[in-house]
C-alpha cells in the first residue's frame, strides 16, 4: 500500500496541469494586452508618417538623384523593421495588433526570439523584460510538465503492451518508436505543408523553418506572415503558436528519453540481462483492477528505500528488475 501511494503521489495531476496551462495563457494574454497597447499607436504613425513622407518625394521629385534614392532606401528598411512597410494605400504587416502581440508574446517566453520584431517605446522594452523574467520560467515549467504527461502516456502504452506482449524490452520500444514517429509526424513533417501553402515556400524552407523554431535557435531568416502581397487569416499565427507549444514539449519528451538512456545505461542493461528467466515469465505480469498490468509484488526482504526508487524511475521495464540477491 505504501508503494502504490508512493507511485500514485510521482504521477502528474491533470486537473493541476490544466490549471497550470490557464494561468499560462492568462500571463500570454497579458503580454499581448500590454505590447499592442504601447506598440499599436507607434505602429499606426509611423505607418502614416512614412505613407506621408513617401507622397511627398514622389511629388517633389520627378527623377530622383542618389542622395534622395538613398534617403527613399533607409526609410524603407527602416519601416519594415518597425513593421510599418507600406505597399499602395494600406499597411498589410500590422505586426502589433493583437494576433502580432501575441506572436510575439510567444516567441519572447520561448526564448526563440526572431529578431524581426522589437519595442521600441521605453516603456514596452522595460515591461518586455519583466515580461521574459517571469514569463520564461513559467514557459520551462508548462514544457516540463507538458512532458512528463507525454512521457506518462507513452509508459501506459508500454505496459499495456507488455502485458499484452509478455515481453516487456519490446513493449518499451514500441512504444518510444510511436511517440518518436507521431511527434515527428505532427510537429516536423506536416506543418511545413501548411507553411508551402501559406508562405509561398518549397518543402524544405517549410522544413528547416519548423526545425529552427522548435530548437528555439530562431534565426529569423524565414518568418511567417511578412509577405506582404498575401493576405493571412486570423486564425494562422495562432495555430502557429500553439504548435510551437506542442512542439517543444514534445522535443522535452524526447530530451528526457535520450537523458534516462544516458543517465542510467547499466541500469537498463541489468533489467534484460541481470534477472533469471523466471522475471520474464508471464506470471510477472497481473492484472490491476483497472485493467492494465502491475508489476510482481517484492520479495520480503526487499528495502523501502529501493521500493521508492523502482517505483519513480521512468522506464516501464523496471518491473522486471530482479530484486536482492540470490539465498
């Protein structure tokens, strides 16, 4: 009884979890609130004041000369890194109205950090850095736990094969391939679809885009939603930003697997070729009262102390552990 509470208290709560994820996107809310409050109305006048100053050499100067061409340059790469690049009558980048702000309200606690994209009023570049001070570690915490739950689920699936399989190296590996697989499917392989047909982009800009976000290396190189001649949904940053969520806490789940490999490699050698065959057998393996297959009970001897450490190390194949030493 102590073991299974042992077990049951090392298990994340998902009614916690979900709390966790709510407060998550409140502090979102909040950065994308603030940002387009400070940075919309710089945003519009310099759109205004750059729409202005355009008319105006285009009136004054039937055939420009160099120093004019060079002064019409700097004040078009200046409004695009504000943002406020203008093509005929309208401004199609509007990166700090809301959906922007919240953009970059990800890609600021996720430490991806495009470069695209700054403050640029004293007040919005001091409340960006409280904003990251507070927001990254809650971003590490909501990444963490989303794995763990990943890392939860995928232990299930490994003893309900092996349960099913009688085999439970086997079990595992099945079940790592499809977490492996399915994540590559979801976060690597299809978005870059999406990005084809969104962006303009050939599948392997798709590609390496998607792979540099999730990395957080965020080079900046390629960004969605700047071509100006195409018109963008609402819905398409934000469903960007959500994967970018998924997507990293997937790339924690894989992280965890290749460091309980790394960490514990004699460990998970002596669970196959330390035991006797008898570990193997089917009869280690009972169902629980929900169904799923428990683990043998320990023999009498065996410490509390390792009864703990069994029960919180995160591979299924610890069941099949053979326990003290042979009378």
């Amino acid at each position: 009884m102590e073991t299974k509470g042992r077990a049951r208290g090392c298990t994340c709560s998902v009614p916690g979890t979900l709390i966790l994820l709510l407060i998550y996107l409140a502090y979102l809310a909040l950065g994308t609130g603030v940002f387009w409050a400070l940075e919309g109305r710089l945003e519009w006048d310099s759109s205004r004041r750059f729409q202005r100053d355009k008319w105006a050499l285009l009136r004054n100067f039937t055939c420009l000369d160099g120093p004019a061409l060079d002064s019409l340059i700097r004040g078009i790469v200046q409004a695009y890194k504000s943002g406020a690049l203008v093509i005929g009558n309208t401004s199609s980048m509007a990166r700090w109205e809301l959906v922007g702000s919240f953009f970059f309200s990800v890609s600021t606690i996720t430490t991806i950090g495009y470069g695209n994209l700054s403050p640029h009023t004293l007040a919005a570049r001091l409340f960006c850095i409280f904003f990251a001070l507070v927001g990254i570690p809650l971003n590490l915490v909501v990444l963490n736990r989303l794995g763990r739950l990943m890392l939860q689920g995928m232990h299930r699936c490994a003893r309900r094969l092996g349960g099913a399989l009688q085999d439970p190296a086997k079990a595992r590996l099945l079940a790592g391939c499809g977490a492996l697989l399915s994540g590559l499917l979801l976060f690597l392989l299809l978005p870059p679809l999406l990005f084809s047909y969104m962006e303009g982009w050939n599948y392997m800009e798709g590609f390496y885009f998607a792979f540099i976000t999730l990395s957080t290396v965020g080079f900046g190189d390629y960004m969605i939603g700047m071509d100006p001649d195409r018109k963008y949904p609402v819905w398409y940053k934000n469903v960007i930003s959500l994967w970018i969520l998924f997507g990293m806490a997937w790339l924690a789940l894989i992280i965890q697997l290749i460091l309980s490999l790394m960490e514990t490699p004699g460990e998970s050698c002596s669970c196959y070729h330390g035991g006797s065959k008898e570990d193997f057998k089917p009869s280690s393996w009972r169902q629980g009262p929900d169904g799923e297959p428990e683990p043998h009970s320990p023999p009498p001897g065996y410490h509390s102390e390792e009864t703990a450490e069994v029960i919180q190390h995160p591979e299924p194949s610890i069941h099949t552990v053979h326990h003290g030493k042979d009378s």
